[in-house]
C-alpha cells in the first residue's frame, strides 16, 4: 500500500484514514500494542495519514541513528508532543528546541557534573532510606506492598534532596499531585498529530491551566525560600536551584527548569525501579546474585561507577531498561529535506521513534522479550539498538543521576527485604503515559530478611 503523506508520494506503506478512524480508541488506551501491530503489519517504516508533512514511525536501527545522531541539527523538538509538555514545564531543557536548548543545557551541566553526583550522592541514599523507613520499617512483618507508589515517594524525595539541597516533604504532596496530573494532561495532548488550541476551553486545557497555576504557586515558594537563606559569599548553593539563582536568570525562566527537573526526574525513575522489582520479584536467582553482590561490596554505593565495582546490579538495571524503557516514544520533525530508509522525505516531516519497539527487535536481541541482564556483563551496549535515554546531542543529561538512584533503590531495599510475586501473580499491564507505568501499581510481596542474613548497609 502507498500512502499519499501530503504533497509529494514517499510510497511508505502505512494506516488509511479508515483504519485510523477504526482504530481511534485501541490507539488511546493502549498506543504500545498499536504501535508493535503497525510495525508488525507494515513494516519498519511506517506512515500515518495526516495531512502536510509525512508523519513516519521509524523502527530500522540505521533511520533512528541517523535521526537521533548522525543528522540531529536537522531533526528538533518542534513536535505536537513537546509542544503538549511546553504547555506545562514551559520551555525549560527537555521541551525547548533549537537554539535555546543549548543555553538551557549549559546552564544545567554543571548540576550534574561527576563532583556534584559523588557529593550529592549521601542525600539520594538518604531519601531512599528515609522513604523505606517510613513504609517498611521495624514494625513491617512482611505483606503485599504497592512498589510503584513506594518508588514514586523515593523518585520524589531524591529529587528534593539532590537537585534542591533539601527534603521537599513541605511541599511533596502538592508538587507529586500537581505533577501526576500534568502528566495525564501531557499524555492527553501529546498524542494527537495535530496540534489543540491553547486557548480552547476544553476540558483539558482548563484543567491544564490550574496545574500550571499549582506549579506555578510551588515553585514560586522554593525559589523565594531559597532566596531568603541565601549564603554567606552572597551565592546559593551548587545544587540545580542554586546555580539556576546565581545565573541571573528570571524567576520565570528558572521555574521552568525546576518543573521540568521534577517531572522528568522522578516519574521516569519511579516507573523503571517499579518494573525492575518486578522482574526481580520474578526471578529469585537474579535476584540473590544481586544481593550476594552487594553484600560483598566494601564502601559506598554512590551514584557512578557501578558498572565496575557491581556488575550484576548495573546488568539488572540495563536489562530492566531495554525491556521497560521509562520513555516509549520519541519524536522529531525535519527542518530540511532529508533521506530516510533510501527514501527522500520533504521539511517539516515527524518522525517517531518508540524504544520500547526498537529495545524487541530480534536482530538485535537475542531471546529479545527474556529478561537475561547477562547480556550487559561485560559491555556498554552502544546505540542504535539501546536508548533508554535517547541517543546523540540530546542524551538525557540526568542519565547517571538515574542510573544511580535505581542502583541505589535496589541495594537499599533488597539488603533488607526479599522480593516475591504475590499468589495468582499476573503482570500489570504496561500504560503509556509520560513513562511506561504499570497499570493499577505494582503489588509485590516483601518480606524482611532475618537480621543474621541481611547484607551490611553499603
């Protein structure tokens, strides 16, 4: 089938309008299985019916290279989703297209330079201690514990401490509500191809418009607050915030980068540790070699260099993150004419790219729905078949911050507690929001360690 995707014919198979139209309400509750269905029809390149541009879904290895890496000055943000996520973070660093990202980057590097992640590494470890504590401490015995909304308290209290410098338990219930429900709202308008009206009363944007005033009112109370403390040489602080203040920039622009930090920083963590307890909970073996690892391990975890000192965890984590990548699907749009899959596409093409299909591909991965964290024994498995961060110039740039915090949550957790699945267990199903979340949570059996057989605190 050839699909006519706008003024020139690119001859890409692909959905009809009918078929779109058929399949309007299967794409909304559950884009992953029509994604996996339109790829397994049609082929790895796939295009949709919309009118202009081509919109393609890109599965081949070589096309997601060359969007995400190669040819990334020519392929920017300028998508209806990031457009969706602008409407609540503003244009901060994980939604700006070029130029402004650049600056966006670089005044945010410094946050998450190797020094900083070493120093802020105790207050991560703290926060997870803290959170499991709270739920898990002396007086559990052991029951049906919800993983994903534990790791979700974690997600936050680590963000507060590392990015802030401080527990942000004042204000944690009003900034996670306020951001589970941006996330719905993102989700909702990220996934039309076409763009909704900002001032459009419709329910969801008059709903958006009251999230952003929650943000707006939280985070106007963080950065006033630091304000008032301030420090000694006139400075205020190295973490994310503080560098943000010392910048000089408004108090707009810094309030979109403290949204966008929150968002991105704890619900896409929350969701792959929920997924790799999961996996863990499935597989005992995995699961005690991780702990005999850790309790062989001398000195701190922290949050770098685990692919050395705790091979077997950092696998676990890396195998976790192909099978259940926090970000499903990426988008793209051409600013000039380009060449995909030997095909020549005109300006202003979409292209989307989902790792969750590109993490399956069985020329890529062996047994490539088995989760075999061996496979990352030994070697950093490179792009273009592995991009739970995405890939090229916009490589997440809280990367080992989140790799850290998992390696971190795990050794904590499984120090002191074992991991099963409960009675007539059957997987959650996975959910497409801003991240892959598990449907209705995570319910997990936990159950303490006897004291003569935990591990020693890292």
């Amino acid at each position: 089938m050839k699909l006519l995707a706008g003024p020139t014919d690119i001859g890409v198979p692909g959905p009809t309008p009918l078929d779109m139209a058929r399949a309007f309400r299967s794409v909304r509750a559950d884009p992953l299985s029509f994604l996996d269905s339109a790829t397994r029809r049609w082929g790895d390149t796939v295009a949709f019916p919309v009118p202009g541009p081509p919109a393609l879904l890109l599965n081949d290895s070589a096309d997601v290279r060359h969007v995400l890496q190669t040819a990334a000055r020519t392929w920017g943000k300028q998508t209806v989703q990031y457009a969706a996520l602008a409407r609540v973070t503003g244009p901060g660093l994980l939604a700006s297209a070029e130029p402004s990202w650049l600056e966006h980057r670089r005044l945010a590097t410094p946050a998450f330079h190797h020094q900083r992640l070493t120093a802020v590494s105790g207050e991560v470890e703290a926060a997870a201690d803290a959170v499991l504590a709270e739920h898990l401490g002396e007086s559990f015995a052991g029951g049906i514990v919800d993983v994903a909304a534990l790791t979700h308290r974690i997600g936050l209290a680590a963000v507060g401490r590392a990015l802030f410098s401080a527990d942000l338990s004042g204000h944690a219930r009003r900034l996670l509500d306020a951001t589970s429900d941006a996330a719905t709202l993102v989700v909702r308008l990220g996934r039309s191809v076409l763009p909704t009206a900002w001032w459009a009363p419709t329910p969801t944007n008059v709903r958006l418009a009251v999230t952003r005033r929650r943000l707006d009112a939280i985070s106007a109370d963080l950065i006033a607050q630091r304000r008032r403390r301030g420090t000694a040489d006139g400075a205020h602080g190295d973490d994310l915030l503080g560098l943000l203040l010392d910048s000089g920039l408004p108090d707009e622009a810094i309030r979109n980068e403290l949204v966008t930090m929150v968002i991105a920083g704890h619900e896409t963590v929350a969701a792959a540790l929920a997924w790799t307890l999961m996996l863990l909970a499935e597989d005992r073996p995995a699961q005690e070699r991780l702990r005999a690892e850790v309790a062989g391990h001398d000195g701190p975890i922290g949050l770098l260099g685990h692919r050395e000192r705790l091979p077997w965890t950092r696998a676990v984590v890396d195998e976790a993150l192909r099978l259940f990548p926090p970000a499903w699907a990426i988008s793209r749009r051409s600013t000039a004419p380009d060449v995909l899959g030997g095909r020549e596409v005109p300006a202003g093409t979409l292209a989307i790219v989902s790792p969750w299909l590109v993490h399956r591909r069985a020329d890529a991965w062996s047994d490539p729905l088995a989760f075999r964290p061996e496979r990352f024994l030994g070697t950093t498995r490179a792009a273009p078949a592995y991009l739970p961060f995405g890939q090229g110039p916009r490589l997440c740039i809280g990367r080992e911050f989140a790799l850290g915090e998992m390696v971190i949550v795990l050794t904590r957790l499984l120090s002191t507690h074992r991991l099963d699945v409960p009675r007539g267990w059957a997987r959650p199903a996975p959910r497409a929001q801003v991240a892959v979340h598990p449907a209705g949570g995570m319910p997990l059996l936990l159950r303490p360690l006897a004291r003569s057989v935990r591990c020693p605190r890292p």
